[in-house]
C-alpha cells in the first residue's frame, strides 16, 4: 500500500516529494534495470517464467520486435491513463484491468521493454510502486539488445 500510496503523492507533489518520502521509509524508490545479455540468457532459460512486456507504439513493433510467445504488448500511455483514477484501489485495479492477462500476478517475473529503455523504466517503475517486485527494465531498450544480442529484431 505504500508504494501506491507513493505514486498518488508523485502525481500531487512531484518526484522530490517521492525521493525523500521513499528514503525516509527505506523503501526502494525505482525498478531494477536488466543488460540486453541477461534477459538473453533469461529467455533462453527453458524453466524461466518470464514475460516481456513491450509498452512501444503499434508503428514501433511493427519496425522491431522480439518473437516469442513470452512477448506481450500494452502501451505506455494505456498504462499510464489507467493510473488516473481517484483512490490507490481504483488505481490498482485500473492498471490490472489494463496488462495483459498473464502479466497481473505482482509476483510475475517481468522485463518491460521500449525503444532506449526510457518509456520501460517509467512503466517498470510505476508497476514497481504499485507492488509488483519482480519487474524489471531493459536496459538500452530493444536499440541496445539489437545491437549487441539479436540484430534479426531490426532497429530503426
């Protein structure tokens, strides 16, 4: 409840008001960030329950994209619109309501990805603060994991 809490002050007093209050608390502040090498590793991984969760545009997947049946999309914007509602319930809900399906258990091992790894930290970080702890960012975003692990993804 706490970190919902700190995602309704962020939107009322801004990001200084969040750093300090999550300090006082001990609480982490941000979702972790994954090298493009690991979440490699981590989906050739047979027994890894992992989704990777794309929060790009539909132009963008169209120019790039990971394949696999453990990719799965929902945008920024959608994420961020379900976050508009009045109480830390409603905000919580709304924002289940708006990820795909397999991606509702807070304890779902989840890698948000984009196109630099901007728009993934920013969703990263608010599934973060609502509670999911096992949801981390790539790092670099999909630009990054074409050029160093898999250039058949394409960049743009």
């Amino acid at each position: 409840m706490q970190c919902a809490a700190r995602l309704i002050l962020q939107r009322l007093r801004g990001p200084h008001t969040v750093r300090y209050a999550s300090r006082a608390a001990k609480i982490p502040n941000a979702a972790p960030e994954i090298s493009p090498e690991d979440l490699k590793e981590a989906r050739d991984d047979p027994g890894a329950d992992l989704v990777v969760l794309d929060v790009r545009e539909d132009e963008e997947i169209a120019l790039a994209k990971l394949r696999g049946t453990d990719v799965q999309y929902v945008t920024l914007g959608d994420l961020f619109e379900a976050t508009e509602r009045p109480t830390v319930e409603d905000i919580d809900q709304s924002v289940t309501e708006v990820l795909p399906p397999v991606c509702t258990a807070k304890d779902k091992r989840i890698v948000v990805v984009c196109h630099h790894g901007v728009r993934s930290k920013a969703a990263a970080d608010m599934l973060w603060q609502l509670g999911w702890r096992n949801v981390a960012s790539l790092y670099g975003g999909l630009h990054l994991y074409a050029e160093n692990v898999d250039p058949s993804i394409g960049k743009y």
